[in-house]
C-alpha cells in the first residue's frame, strides 16, 4: 500500500510538473485563454462521463455551497491557468516550474496573516530562503534586475498565478462535507464557464491563437493529466499516508518542471537556476520539519 501512495503521488507531481512544459509548447498554437477553456471543457466533459450520479446524489450540498465551489473553480482553477499559460508567452518554463515552488510559502503566509497560526524559527527561516529563492529565478539571477525591480512581465504573472492558487488552497479549509467527484466536478465546471469570457477577450482583440494539431494535443494532455490524473492519484495518496505526508510531494514539482523543460524543451538550465531550486527546496523543507 505504501508503494502504491509513493507511485500516485509522484504520478501527480510528474504531471504539474509537465503542466509547465505543456503550456510553453502551446506557444503559437493556441493563445492561453482558448487553452484554459478547452483544458477545463474538456476535463468536464470525461468527469461527467462517471461522476454524474454522484452529482446528483450531491445536488442538495452543492445547491447550498455554491458561491463557494464556483469561487474555487474561478480563482484556484481558471485565473491561475490563465495566468499560468499567460506567463509562458513571456518567460521560460524553468521560471515558471520554479515560481511555483514559492506556493507552499505563500499559503504558510497567509495563514500566519489571516488566522495567526503560530511560526517557528524554522518556519521563518525556511519561509525566507524560500522567497530567496523565487526572487533569485525572477530577476534572472542579476542583483541589478532585482534592485531595480524589473521582472519580466511572465515573471509577474506567474507570482500573481501563485498569489491566486495560494488563496485557493486557504480557502479550502472552509470546503463542505462532499464527495471529492462532486466537488471536483463542480469546480471544473466553474472552471470551464469562467474562462469563456477571457477567451471572448481574446477572439475580440483578435488575438487568439485557434489551435492547430499541437494545440489540441496539449489542450487533451492538460485535461487529462494536470487536471484529472494529478488529482485522483493525490487524493487516492493522501487517504493511504494522510495529508502531512503527502503534501511532501509537491516539493517534487519544480523538479520535474526543471528537468522535462531541459530535456524536452532544450532549456537552458543555468546555475542560478540550481541554487534556486536548492534554496526553495531547502526552504519548504526546513519549514516543514520545524512544523512538525
């Protein structure tokens, strides 16, 4: 059983890390917000092929919890994958894997802010070698770029993707007693219905990419591993190890991020990359044993 919850939960983190990879492919293929409404459309249509039932039989709990599954579906899911896919238009998908890494900080932050749970040392430390971390990859390793606070503007999008997904994963303490195939199911839904005007923006500014055979490959591929395979392998992970353990695993994504954006990608993977990718891991990790 232990082996099993290992195996779902890097499956999950494989596939966030390929969400990165995917969306720098889709450059010039098909603009981010047609991609954020075909990965959610898409996503919604294979969950209904088996997850109606169990809507139904949820209908009363969804019908009472609505504004907030919609807002998790809007903020967690649409506004982060199109700033996600955005930001990719404008700064490479090691960045963008890496940034992301700086979500576990953000959602210690705003718990401490919000709610005052209380801190460690530890936590402080590793909070800070964290944002070091992500500063580091956001000014391009220049102290100069970081002084004069000019980040790329892919950069910018991606904190503020963070900065969304973040208040998404606080929120998410206020979420009803419902089946995980309801709520996901609702969410993908709000997902879907949210990112259409950002896509109508895009067609009336006639800037939209309409997807060709590559668009439509990483359109089906992100709405069947980061949005549906990645989350059935870590809900499936977190009921054999509990959540503490499994959360653990999503220090792999910047990981994979870094490396398939290498291999696949041809990136250059440079040093500051490396040690901001030992700073952010060091970080969430010092942070997390001070925790415990």
């Amino acid at each position: 059983m232990m082996l099993r919850a290992y195996l779902f939960l890097t499956i999950t983190a494989l596939s966030w890390g390929g969400n990165a990879v995917a969306g720098k492919l889709a450059v010039g293929h098909i603009s981010p917000m047609l991609l954020t409404s075909l990965r959610w459309g898409l996503a919604l249509i294979i969950l209904l092929a088996f997850t109606l039932p169990r809507v139904r039989r949820d209908m009363a709990v969804i019908r009472a919890n609505l504004p907030l599954l919609i807002g998790y579906g809007a903020i967690g899911f649409a506004c982060f994958n199109n700033l996600l896919y955005s930001a990719l238009n404008h700064t490479t998908a090691i960045n963008v894997a890496i940034e992301q890494a700086g979500m576990p900080m953000v959602i210690f932050l705003a718990n401490f802010i919000l709610f005052r749970i209380k801190v460690t040392s530890a936590q402080i430390v590793g909070f800070m070698l964290t944002l070091t971390g992500v500063a580091l990859t956001a000014s391009g390793g220049s102290f100069i770029r970081l002084i004069g606070l000019e980040l790329n503007r892919g950069d910018a999008l991606m904190l503020l993707a963070v900065l969304c997904y973040g208040g998404y994963t606080v929120a998410l303490r206020y979420k009803p007693e419902i089946h995980w195939q309801s709520m996901i199911t609702v969410m993908a839904a709000a997902a879907f219905v949210t990112s259409l005007p950002f896509a109508a923006f895009e067609v009336a500014r006639e800037t939209a990419i309409w997807p060709d055979t590559r668009g439509w490959i990483v359109a089906a591929f992100t709405a069947i591993f980061p949005s549906l395979v990645a989350q059935v392998m870590f809900i499936k992970g977190n009921e054999i190890i509990g959540s503490n353990r499994a959360g653990i695993f999503i220090n792999l994504v910047p990981i994979f991020g870094t490396l398939l954006s290498v291999m696949i990608l041809g990136e250059m993977l440079h040093l500051y990359h490396v040690v901001a990718l030992a700073l952010v891991l060091g970080g969430i990790w010092l942070s997390e044993r001070g925790k415990r």
